[in-house]
C-alpha cells in the first residue's frame, strides 16, 4: 500500500492485479462513495466536496474503479459490470471490510445496486444520485458523453449537460478534466457502459441499468436523491428504483441537474447523514 501528495492520488492497492486508487478519511463505521463515469472523472472529482462532512461520522473510502482516475487499467480492456462487481468486492476484502455503507453516484449508483443484489450481506444501506433503473432511451447528455471527442470545447460543452447551473463549469474544471480525457484508454472503460448501437444512426438508442426486478429483490434501506432537470439520467429512472425496491425513499431537488453532491451539496450532506446515521432522511 503507497500514499502520494498529488490531489486525487491516494492509496493505492492492488486488487485482481491492478492498482487500485482510493481516498480515505474519518474513523467509524465504513462508508464507500462510488463515483460515476464520464470523461475525466475520478474520486476525487466526485467526492472532494462532501467527504470532509460524511468523514466526520464515518470511515469514507472512494475508490477509483478499474478503468477511470488514477487506478490501473484492466489489461484486456474488456470492461463489464460483473467485472467491476467483481473488484469491487476483492476492493473491499482487500480492506477487510465485512459490511459497509454505499454512495453511488449514476454509475456508481448502478454498480452499487449490482454489488447489493450479488451481495447482499457485504451491504447495508444505499444512497443513490442520478441512477438509472431499467431501459431507457439514451439521453443528449449520455450521447454526448458517448461520442465526445477530447478538445477543451467539446469537453466544455458536454459537462454543461450535466449541472442545471451551467456555470459550475468553469475552465479550471475543464483544463483538469481534458487532461485526464486525453489519454489513450482514457474512455474504454465509459464506452464499456454505452455500447456504440445506441448513438448509430437509425438506432433505437435502447441501453439498460440495473432491472426493475433486480431492484424490487434489494431489502437494504435506499436513498434515492435525483434532480428534476437531470439531463444524463431522467428524474423518472430514479423514481423507478424508489418505485420497486421495498425500502426506498426519494427525494427530489428542483433546478438541479445530474451533480446533486455539488449542486446541493449541503442539502445532500444532511439527507444522507440522518439517512445513514438513523434511517430516515429529511
């Protein structure tokens, strides 16, 4: 296990042979955040704003999965959900982490609900942001994510998709998220989740998250928290996980996008924390 200063770059340890970058913070019961997937994202990218609130009540661990941020690639290149079901959990034995906590976001929202479904001791309670549920038709901000070709206003252009407020993005933001858009297996992993048929011409642009009738066997408590003006991940997906799983509530945020941790950050501190502290959420 190595620690290094460069911000994003954490821990490091290595789980079915590739090197596997996380941040940690706190003491107390383990809570895991899961980050999404579009170009240049990371842990940290996802995670920096909120974790010094959650690390206050929990030992918060974000991990780079396999494919994004600074962990290593797999070396086939051949990315899979049951793939990152899989490191995930070796993640976490690798820890020696029994049972923990999860925070999804879209992406990681998906894979978290994966992870529960397989394994549904190692998980006690999920809170999850701008997470799809069942077929779909693939939304502008999935197919501009899918397609998107590395260039300062490409990338500009395709994050404005995801914040309701399109002045989150500033060009700091992008000049750190081009650099980690460009490298040569930078979107392998991403283009893994959004297969090619979807954004071809005369294509029906059908892609899946988890199944409803996956979703309705979960028993954990679930947060469900989307915004209404989410242009990635329809508010109505969200509402299909709170709509089947047996233990779910949902909470719905007015002129806010796909980035509910930072477009709400306070709001979604709090819901979490009386969520995952107690069980009920405000």
């Amino acid at each position: 296990m190595t620690q290094h200063t460069e911000p994003g770059v954490g821990l490091s340890i290595d789980v079915l042979g590739i090197p596997t970058n996380y941040l940690e913070a706190g003491e107390g019961p383990p809570l895991v955040l899961i980050h999404g997937s579009g170009p240049g994202v990371s842990a940290h990218a996802n995670w920096a704003g909120v974790m010094p609130e959650l690390s206050k009540s929990f030992r918060v661990i974000a991990l780079d999965c396999p494919g994004f941020g600074f962990s290593g690639r797999k070396p086939d290149a051949q990315y899979s959900m049951p793939f990152w079901i899989e490191h995930f959990l070796a993640f976490l034995d690798a820890l020696g982490l029994r049972q923990v906590a999860l925070v999804g976001n879209s992406f990681g929202g998906s894979l978290s609900l994966a992870v529960a479904a397989t394994a549904p001791e190692r998980i006690t309670k999920l809170v999850l942001m701008g997470t799809p549920c069942g077929k779909f038709k693939i939304t502008a901000g999935l197919r501009a994510a899918r397609t998107y070709v590395p260039s300062h206003d490409n990338l500009k252009a395709m994050l404005q998709m995801f914040p309701f407020d399109k002045s989150m993005v500033d060009d700091a933001m992008v000049v750190k998220r081009l650099e980690a858009s460009s490298a040569p297996d930078a979107l392998t992993a991403y283009r893994a989740l959004v297969p090619a048929s979807a954004v071809e011409e005369g294509s029906d642009g059908i892609i899946s998250g988890v199944p409803e009738k996956v979703v309705a066997r979960l028993q954990q408590p679930i947060l469900v928290l989307h915004g209404r003006e989410d242009q990635v991940v329809p508010m109505e997906l969200g509402l299909r996980i709170f709509t089947n799983a047996p233990n779910a509530q949902f909470h719905g945020f007015a002129s806010c996008g796909h980035w509910v941790q930072s477009e709400r950050r306070d709001q979604f501190v709090k819901a979490a924390l009386a969520f995952l502290d107690d069980g009920s959420a405000p």
